[in-house]
C-alpha cells in the first residue's frame, strides 16, 4: 500500500465517487478502482459500498466508517511533517539579526543561541545587545524580514508600527545587598514603607519599571538612581544600601550565595513578558519563526 492508495481513499470518500476522486487526482478511473482495492486488501476488510449505477454515490462500509478517521490523521500528520522539512530547507545558508534588551540579551539569549547553532550549523545569526527604545527603533527600519527584536516589558507590548509575540514569561526579584541592614529589622517593618525609604537602582531612566510598580504594590519611590547596566546595579548593591528589582535569571547566582537577598511584597509576585518583535508590514522569516520557535521553550 502506498501514499497515493490512502489520498485516493480519502479523495473518494469526499466526493462520493471514483470518477470524481480520479479527475481531482489526475489519475484513470481503473487506477483509483485498483488503489481502492490495495487499501481494503492491507486492512482484510471491504471499506466502500459499491454501486454498478455509476450516478450513485459511494458510500462506507461499518469498516470504512472505523478506518477513515485514522486514515486522515495518518494523512495529516504526514502533509505536517513534509511541510516542516520542507520549512527546515528552507533555513538553510541564511542569515538573520536578533537585536535585544539588556536581560534576555545577557542572561537568555545564549542558551537559545547554542541550541539554535546545534539544530541550524549553516545558519549565521548576528546578535546585538542594546536599551528597549534602540531595539524598536532597528526593528522598525528592518526593511529585508530577517531582522526581529527581542524585548522584555512588565505591562505588555504595543506599538503602532510592530507586532508582538510573547514568547516567554521574565520572573523578578526585589534584590537589596548587605548594606540593606539587618535582615531581621528589614522582614519585621512593613516591605513597602521599607523600601520607599531606599534608593532603587537601575539599569534605563526610561524604563517602564516605576509605573508597574506603583500599580502593582503601591511603591512610590522618590531616590532613583541610574547606572547604566546589570553588572553596574549587583555592585552598587554589593557596595551601599538600596535595592533593584531584576530578572531573576540576573541575580540567581548572587542569591544562591547569600550576597544579595530577595525581599518579598505579600501578594506581590512581580515578573515581565518577554517578547519578539518584527515590523507588522513584513512577515517574519522561516529562520527566525523557528528561532523564536527555540526560544519559547527555554
């Protein structure tokens, strides 16, 4: 039995008739009749009611009832597998460019990298790490459909020129270091009036981190200082008092080793989405939908 046996069946099924089924098919009547009998033959049962008045339709069987729901599925997932081979050929000797925001820049983006070398060797992926506003901004002049973004955001993504998909959810910590003061002076008063009272650390003046805050737990803050990246906010912390809220990808480490410590808003369990971006009036390429594709499973 062969491929063109079970299409054949399903194509008669549809239509009701031989002559039908051989037409869309482009094959002979006789050749549709003896596919047909290659498929009953392979099962050991009769699948069709056959008429000699060729103006009535073909109708099933009790069998062929049975059968042809798995005939379909097995037709299926064959036309999916040869569309993702052949989607896979097409990622062949190419090029893309993935522009990121500082965390899943730093701290995802090289696992996805290893993972995506080992599945697609021929494929040359340029990454450049740069601030959110830079990131829309090289999207947004992508003219060619092999450039994409990478952006992680506490409030969701919109914008008028770029489409968004989440990929990935980008957990936070609200870290402070040992500066902080004794750790039991910090869990007894009150999380929020606490840190009103500290400086926040972080890493862009534009960043959307202060609004989701005060929406999120009420925190208004009136000490901010800026210092330009990650690494800058774990050793401003490590140094004096203050605190950063950070992926926790970024602090995980530290935190394992007791030099920074996690301080916890009850009912408050902050995170950001991470997402990519690509201009809306150009289609993603296959390249980066299965890069993408390798990033929503980290």
């Amino acid at each position: 039995m062969k491929i063109e046996d079970l299409q054949t069946f399903h194509e008669v099924t549809v239509s009701g008739s031989f002559t039908k089924a051989a037409v869309k098919l482009h094959c002979t009547q006789s050749t549709a009749s003896l596919r047909i009998k290659r498929v009953e033959d392979w099962f050991g049962a009769r699948l069709l009611n056959r008429s000699r008045d060729t103006r009535q339709e073909v109708t099933l069987t009790s069998a062929g009832e049975r059968i042809l729901p798995k005939i379909v599925a097995a037709l299926t997932q064959l036309d999916a597998a040869y569309a993702a081979l052949a989607a896979e050929r097409r990622i062949e000797n190419v090029q893309i460019a993935v522009v990121a925001s500082h965390t899943p820049g730093l701290f995802i983006l090289p696992g996805v990298l290893a993972e995506f070398a080992r599945l697609y060797p021929r494929v040359t992926v340029n990454t450049h790490v740069r601030y959110t506003r830079e990131v829309i901004e090289a999207v947004r002049h992508d003219a060619s459909g092999t450039c994409f973004g990478i952006v992680s955001q506490p409030e969701g993504f919109e914008h008028a020129d770029l489409a968004a998909q989440a990929v990935m959810d980008d957990p936070l910590s609200i870290v402070t270091g040992p500066g902080a003061g004794p750790r039991k002076h910090v869990e007894r008063a009150s999380p929020i009036r606490w840190l009103q009272e500290q400086t926040l650390y972080m890493t862009n003046q534009s960043s959307s981190m202060l609004t989701y805050l005060r929406k999120g737990c009420g925190l208004e803050l009136r000490d901010i200082r800026v210092v330009g990246s990650v690494e800058s906010v774990k050793a401003a912390l490590l140094k004096g008092p203050g605190f950063a809220v950070l992926s926790r990808r970024a602090v995980q480490d530290e935190i394992a080793q007791g030099k920074l410590h996690e301080c916890h808003i009850p009912g408050f369990s902050p995170k950001r989405t991470i997402y990519a971006l690509w201009a809306k009036d150009l289609e993603p390429s296959e390249t980066a939908r299965a890069f993408i594709r390798i990033m929503s499973g980290f």
